[in-house]
C-alpha cells in the first residue's frame, strides 16, 4: 500500500464511521520469511531472538529495518 491508500483509509474511516485514525510510520522496510533446515533456522532465530516476529501461522519472520533509504544489515 502507499501513502494514498492510507489517506483515503483514513478520510473513509473519519467520514463514514466519525473514526479518528493515526498511522504511525514502522522501522521495517521488508519481512523476510525464513526458510531451510529446521536446525539452521533454529540457530538463526537463537541468535536474532529480538528481531524476529510471527506471521498468522507463527512462522518465523524477519523484519529488516531502513534507515535513510539503506538497508542494515544483520
């Protein structure tokens, strides 16, 4: 999604429900599903404990922060 589909989102929710809405911009710029041996995975996500989060499935995701249009690596 870009900017105009939150900004119209936002106007709908105002207009239509009386619903204020604030979007907060996310670190992220990028998820990445992991994936290969159970054990490379697991020693992956031992090491990246704080950086790794869930999908709807809880598969492990790495999110990949951006900082002035660059990439970090980890």
């Amino acid at each position: 999604m870009g900017q105009l589909q939150f900004e119209v989102m936002a106007d709908r929710l105002q207009n239509e429900y009386q619903l204020d809405c604030v979007f907060e911009q996310s670190p992220y710029g990028e998820a990445r599903w992991l994936t290969g041996a159970k054990a490379d995975i697991e020693d992956f996500v031992s090491k990246h404990r704080t950086a790794i989060a869930e999908d709807i499935d809880a598969q492990p995701v790495y999110p990949r922060q951006e900082r002035l249009g660059h990439q970090l690596r980890r």
